[in-house]
C-alpha cells in the first residue's frame, strides 16, 4: 500500500510527474513516513532546508516569516521543493499542521543522486521553486509594510 500511495502523490507533483519510471523506483523507497499534530511547526522559516514533504492527508497552513498566512495545503500538495535542490538554501516561510498531517518526506541526498542523471528535468525544478520562492518574498515584504504603515498609525495616533 505505501508504494502504490507514495507513487500517486509523486505523480500529482507538477514538477515530478514526469519523472521516468527508473527514477521513481529509485525515490518512492527513500520517502519517509512522518506524522504531525494540530499546531506542530514541521518547516520553520530560517532554518537550512534539506528536504521535501508530500502531504499524504491532512492540512497545513504557511506562513511567511513575520506570520502573513500564505495558503493552506492539503491531500496531495507538496512544500520545502528547495530543500531539493539549493544546498545550504534557508526555508523563507513556515509550515504548521492545522490538523493532524501524514506525510512523506524526501531527503535532497536521496533525490540528488538519481536527478543527477536527468539534468533537463532538475532545471525545470529549479525554476519552478524559483517562481514560488519569489512570490513567498513577495507576500513577505508586502506583510512587511502593512505591519510598519500600522505600527506607524497607531504611533501617531498616540
């Protein structure tokens, strides 16, 4: 059963789900089962990102840095993409189970050593987690100014 639903939630990935046979076979062993609770913090912006997750079932919320809510993601989804791929890369929001969360975790060690081999498909990713990574700094410096323009209000209204 694992196998069968850790294939499915590569195959619903955008950026993995051409990823010939062979290298699936190779990355659906590696994926490792974790399970969080309600309010547990499984990606905390800042820190060095060595991994991806694949939401198996379950929701989180992310958050930039300074707390702006970014989205929700739910059965299916997928964060931490540029822990794949940059290494010594910092997590640039954080990710906090709503309810309780399974998920399947991909080490970059793991997903390094078979994309290696399919240079084509690893720029396609990289360039994908550039365009999310940009609109996540995006939302942060717009967070940014809306708490200064309040801070500022309420100290003039003082």
């Amino acid at each position: 059963m694992t196998i069968y639903v850790c294939m499915n939630l590569i195959k619903k990935v955008p950026i993995l789900k051409d990823l010939p046979p062979s290298v699936n076979a190779h990355i659906v062993p590696s994926l490792r089962q974790e399970v969080f609770l309600p309010n547990d913090i499984i990606v905390k912006a800042g820190t060095t990102g060595d991994c991806m997750y694949f939401i198996h079932c379950g929701t989180v919320a992310v958050y930039t840095p300074t707390g702006k809510e970014i989205c929700h993601l739910q059965d299916g989804g997928y964060f931490g993409e540029m822990g794949l791929i940059a290494k010594d890369c910092k997590r640039i929001a954080n990710v906090v189970a709503i309810e309780t969360t399974e998920v399947y975790r991909l080490d970059r060690k793991y997903f390094n050593s078979y994309m290696r081999t399919l240079p084509d498909l690893y720029k396609k990713l990289e360039r994908i987690a550039d365009r999310r990574r940009e609109n996540t700094l995006v939302m942060e410096e717009i967070h940014r100014k809306h708490i200064l323009e309040k801070t500022m209000r309420m100290m003039d209204d003082r």
